[in-house]
C-alpha cells in the first residue's frame, strides 16, 4: 500500500512538473524539439509508446526536471552495523542504527561535486538545462550525484515504471495537444513553481481556448 502510494504522489509531481517547465515560455524552444521527435514517429507510422526509448530530448527533459525539482527531497536511511565514513580527509565512525538523511535538492545542486565528477562544461545547478543530460548522460547516472530515485540496491524499485509512465502522459498530452499554453495564478510567484510531494503549487493549462486545471 505504501509503495503504490508513494509511487503514485512522484508520478503526479513529476507530470506537474514537467508540464510546468515544457510549457514554460522560456522553454518554447525545448518543447518544439520534443514535439519535431513525436512528429518524426508519426511520419514514419511508427508507435509513439513503444518508441519512447529512442526520443533523447524528452528523456533529456525529464531527467533535468527531476533534477531541479526531485519530487522527494529527502531519503531516510538507518546504518545496519558500524561503519567509517570518510569527508574531506576526515574520518567519521557511524554506529549501527543511527538515522542517515540524504538532501537530494541539495545533492542536485551541489556545483563542486558536479564539476568535480562530471565536469566544467555545463551550465550552473540553478539554471534548468536539458543539455546537461544530452551531453553528459552517462558521466552523470555514474557519478553519485543524481538520484531522484536513490542509488543502489535500497533504490525505489518503482524507477523504471515511473519513468516510463511520466513519459507516455508526457507524450500523449502533447500529442493531442502541441499548442496549449501554461497561465499562472496571479498569487504564484515564479520561485513559488515548486512541485513537490508537500507543495500545493497550481496552475492552468489552455488548451483550444478551454482551460484545465492541473493537479
């Protein structure tokens, strides 16, 4: 039951808020080169679903959103036995059940770490940049600092599904709707756009002049 839950909260909060940034207008450019690669699968008749695999900018996309916006923030861990944990050149002794928290936004935007391990040519952790993942897909899924889904055999086993399940409501929506337009309540603040597990952020989408509520 808590795994179907949970599965079902970082799914809703990732749908908003990959929607949020594709319809973004400062992202118009990036929403195009999304649809360009469904309009390529539909002109050559091939399945939109089945083909999600083999659409690099969405995937790019996504990952970047679940980087500047990981749905959870946090990951509560217990150490099962003594163990010394090295930082910086100092040595920590952690004793068996002491409760280890991960920052995952902060991991996300933790600009020494990255540079470090996946390199100096990209843009700075605060700018929403797909690039990123077009370029540096592989270095960053090996480097430690990402991980929307934690990392390891303790990671969410629900990684795949989500994925995949964002992709094609992502996909579909687009599909039936290439000119819908983001409107933002006049209340929300653009550094209020933050869709996470606790956030009660909003917005509308209009589509053909009819405006849906997402939530």
């Amino acid at each position: 039951m808590t795994a179907t839950i949970a599965g079902l909260d970082t799914i809703k909060s990732a749908v908003m808020e990959a929607l949020f940034h594709i319809l973004n207008p400062q992202n118009a450019s990036w929403k195009q080169r999304i649809l360009d690669e469904i309009k390529d699968v539909k002109e050559r008749n091939g399945d939109l679903f089945a083909e999600l695999p083999q659409m690099p900018v969405l995937s790019a996309f996504l990952l970047e959103t679940l980087r500047y916006e990981p749905p959870g923030s946090l990951f509560n861990n217990r150490a099962v036995k003594d163990f010394d944990l090295s930082v910086h050149g100092k040595k920590y002794r952690i004793k068996a059940g002491t409760r280890i928290v991960t920052s995952i936004h902060g991991l996300h935007q933790n600009e020494e770490n990255w540079r470090k391990r996946v390199g100096v040519e990209m843009a700075p952790l605060t700018e929403f940049d797909p690039n990123r993942f077009l370029k540096n897909a592989d270095a960053i899924n090996n480097s430690g600092c990402f991980m929307p889904f934690g990392k390891g055999p303790r990671r969410c086993p629900g990684q795949g599904a989500g994925l995949m399940m964002t992709k094609v409501f992502l996909v579909a929506f687009l599909n039936h709707n290439p000119n819908c337009r983001l409107v933002l309540p006049e209340n929300l603040g653009k550094d209020a756009a933050w869709f996470n597990l606790y956030s009660r952020a909003g917005y509308e989408i209009v589509c053909d002049d009819k405006p849906e509520v997402a939530s």
